[in-house]
C-alpha cells in the first residue's frame, strides 16, 4: 500500500522546551490511526506541523502528491447564543453567492454526517454531538482524503461518540480515507481505529491498535 | 416634508449610514466589538473636536482620528490580556482630549453638541456627497473580504485552521470600521454611534441563521430606525437621535424577549 504521509526526524522546540525530538513514521494511504499520549506529549503540536500552523524545528514531513488533508480543531467558539444554523456554518468557507455545485455538495455533506433534518437547527443549539457532527462536515466540504481530527470525542456523550466514530468508520470505509486520530479514550480507539501512534516523553512509537497495552489514564 | 431639500439631504445621507452600519454592524457583534467600535467613536470625538480646532470639517479630524486609533486599539485588543482595561483608558484620553480642543477653539456649545448627539438635519449637499462615497468605499472593502471576513468572524478557528491570514482582516475590518464610526456619528453621535452599529445587528442575530439573513435584517431595522427617526423628527421637533435610540432598543427588546418566552415554552 503507498505512503500518505512520511514524518522523517521530526523535532519540535518551543523556547527550551523540546516537545519531541526526531520522530519518524509513516502513515498508509487509507489507514485509521490513532494518535495517543498523555497530557503535554505534543499531540496537538505535532497535528499543527502536520497541517502546516507551525514549523518544525527541524526535520520534515512529506504527503503523497494526491494528498488532501481535512482537519477538524479541538475547540470552537460556539456559545448558546451563536446565531448560525447548522448548514450556513458548514458553508462558511464558502462564497457568498453560492453555485449549484457548491449547493449540491453541501447537501450531500449534510445527508453523509447526518445532519439534513437538523440544517436549519442553530449551532448554539446544537447538541455536541450535532456540533462536532457540523465541525466534521465543515471540514468534509473542502473534499479531503486524509482526515486528521483532534480530541474530537472528549466531550460527548456514549451515544454521540459512537455516531461519530461510525461516521469516521464509514468515511475510512467508504471513501478510502485516512484517518488521524488524537484521543485520550483507548477502550474507543481499540473498537474503531486499527493502528495507534503512541507519542510520550519526546519518542513516537507505532504498532496495531489491538497490540496496544500501554495505559496513560 | 420631502419639498425642503434638508429633508432631502438628510433622508438620503440617513439611507447610506443605515446600509453600512447594518453590514459593519453584523460583524461586529460577531466578532465582539461593540466595546471596540465605542471606543473609536470616543477617539473620534477627539478627532472631530481637533478639527474644529485647526478649522476643519469635524468628519475629516473624526476620519483621521478614528483611522489611527483603529490601528493601535486593534492591535491591544488582539494582543494585551488586561484589554477592556486599556481601552477603557484609551477612550478615557481621548474624551478628556477632545474636551480640552472644543475648549481651546473657542467654538460655540452647539458643536460640542452636534459632534456627540448628531446633526443629520441641516447636512449640506456637499456633505451627502462625502457621506455616500465613504459609505460605498466601506462596503467595497466588507465585499472585497467577505468571504475570509464570515469565516474568520464566525469560526475564528476553523478560519485559523484553514490558513486564513485573521491577523491580515482583522485590520481591513478595523479600517472599515474606523470609517462606519466616523460616518454612523454624523447621523447619530460620537456618543450613540453604538446604537446605529450594535443594535440592529444583535435584534439580527435573534432573527437570521445564515449570513445574508442577518445582513438583511440587521441594514433592514438600521433604515427602519434612521427613516421613522427622521419623520418623526420632523415631525414632533423632537432630536431624530432619541427617536432612533428608542426605535432600535425598542425593537431588540421585543425581539429579546420574543425568544426567551420561546425557549422557555
């Protein structure tokens, strides 16, 4: 299977704080990985090299030429006030007059994640799992085929969880998609992703999902 | 009322500030700066007195003034932790400025009067002229970005994550709204420029769930307030400020409460 992302001695700094310290790995095309650690292991640092916010140190990282990555942050600013529906949130990166292409595209986002009867619900009245649900298909819109998704299950609830895992299983499924996944939650990452990148004290290491035995919590 | 060409001037004049605190205004209760936009208004009080001072018109001082300020209180509002603090005393300086130049010129208590309250009637030609082509440059520049503007305003992070450069809009929507201040304030007042920018875009917010049902809403209440102001105005004699501040608070509340009885059903 080729290559979707190659990390070669990767090392991240801030001040004098070395975060981690010439990391490899690679990631297949297509498969589902589950990016662990403890709190402060520089999980969230290394997504942001990965998606282009920061620079590494030193060291690089390399994506297949038909690589487009899709990325969905761990926070939003949505409070009960937010005034936006569901679909104009999804479509916020999107031109002001919109055309029938970008029209038939967000529909069909929003009957993928689940979210056609809940388009006109306003976000602020969301519950998290619809919010993480339009987060996800926001990021969906820009048509990735590599999806990275920070800490995206932290807080929901069991039943919102499991929709959201399914849909991420259905677009690794489905799509081919690579999926990168940051989470804290090992008992959910063994039941929906297959391999896992376990990064602690400045190292990476990588194996299968179900030969992961390593307890953080 | 329309055979008097003041009437004329000033429905006309009204009509432009109304649309572009109604498009500014959105983006500005989306991005939390309501405090921001008092603020400009008080440096451009400064400005405006300033003017007076050197003998200029008090929007060409109120324009420079607020321009600057956009510049220097935008960057400590993204910046500073302790902001509300710094700004507040930012506006404090120059309303303390601005008193110091209407007293050092010598004017008449009338200025003092129309620079913080309004003077819509009795604008000039020349004036409506000024007034309309700033209010076109203003929507020019909010339709130039709009799109990374309705990102970045209603998903900072999202907008963020998708490399869109904020730091680089944020300052093209503190220019246009230095302007929308320094216009709004023709109409309304340094002091109740607020009321033109914040209160139709927040009665919006209730009422639209995309974009361009807020714009719609938000220039729509802003041209209901400034018209019904200035016919009642005309009226009763009454200022069109205290008509327009009591039509648009009106309307929020009602709308305010409309929703909470909803929420709570």
């Amino acid at each position: 299977m080729s290559k979707a992302l190659q990390v070669v001695d990767l090392s991240m700094k801030f001040d004098d704080q070395e975060i981690f310290k010439k990391i490899n790995f690679s990631l297949e095309t297509g498969s589902m990985t589950a990016l662990l650690g403890p709190n402060g292991a520089g999980k969230t640092t290394l997504v942001r090299i990965l998606i282009g916010m920061l620079s590494p140190s030193h060291g690089y990282f390399e994506l297949a030429d038909d690589v487009k990555v899709g990325y969905v942050p761990q926070f939003r600013n949505i409070d009960p006030d937010y005034p936006l529906s569901i679909k104009s949130f999804i479509e916020l990166n999107t031109p002001f007059w919109k055309s029938q292409k970008v029209k038939d595209q967000v529909n069909h986002i929003l009957q993928e994640t689940h979210l056609k009867g809940l388009a006109d619900t306003r976000m602020g009245e969301a519950s998290g799992g619809q919010k993480q649900r339009a987060y996800l298909a926001q990021a969906l819109l820009d048509q990735p085929n590599f999806i990275i998704l920070d800490e995206a299950t932290a807080s929901l609830d069991p039943k919102a969880k499991e929709e959201l895992m399914s849909l991420i299983a259905h677009l690794n499924h489905e799509h081919k998609m690579t999926v990168l996944f940051v989470t804290h939650d090992i008992p959910l990452a063994k039941r929906y992703m297959k391999d896992y990148l376990y990064l602690s004290d400045g190292t990476v290491s990588q194996g299968k999902m179900e030969d992961f035995k390593e307890s953080f919590n | 009322m329309f055979v008097y060409e003041f009437m004329r001037n000033a429905f006309w004049a009204a009509t432009f500030i109304a649309i572009t605190c109604g498009v500014v205004g959105v983006y500005v209760v989306a991005r939390n700066f309501s405090f921001l936009a008092h603020t400009l208004s008080e440096i451009g009080f400064a400005g405006a007195a300033f003017a007076i001072l050197m003998g200029l018109k008090p929007l060409t001082g109120m324009l420079i003034f607020a321009l600057l300020g956009s510049i220097g209180v935008g960057e400590l509002s993204m910046q500073t932790e302790q902001k509300e603090s710094s700004i507040s005393a930012i506006s404090a300086f120059f309303v303390g400025l601005g008193i110091l130049f209407l007293s050092l010129s010598s004017s008449s208590s009338s200025y003092a009067t129309n620079i913080l309250f309004g003077s819509i009637i009795g604008v000039s030609r020349s004036s409506v002229y000024q007034l309309v082509g700033l209010s076109v440059v203003v929507l020019l520049i909010i339709f130039a970005i709009q799109r990374p503007l309705n990102y970045d305003s209603f998903d900072h992070i999202g907008a963020a994550a998708h490399h869109i450069n904020t730091g680089f809009i944020g300052v093209v929507f503190l220019v246009a709204l230095a302007m929308a201040v320094s216009i709004g304030s023709q109409m309304v007042g340094s002091m109740l420029v607020f009321v033109l920018l914040t209160m139709p875009s927040s009665t919006a917010r209730y009422l639209g769930k995309s974009i361009p049902s807020m714009l719609a809403w938000s220039v729509g209440l802003a041209l209901l307030g400034v018209w019904a102001g200035l016919c009642l105005g005309y009226i009763t004699n009454w200022p069109v400020t205290f008509f327009i501040s009591v039509i648009e608070v009106t309307a929020y509340l009602l709308v305010y409460f409309t929703q909470a009885i909803k929420k709570r059903a």
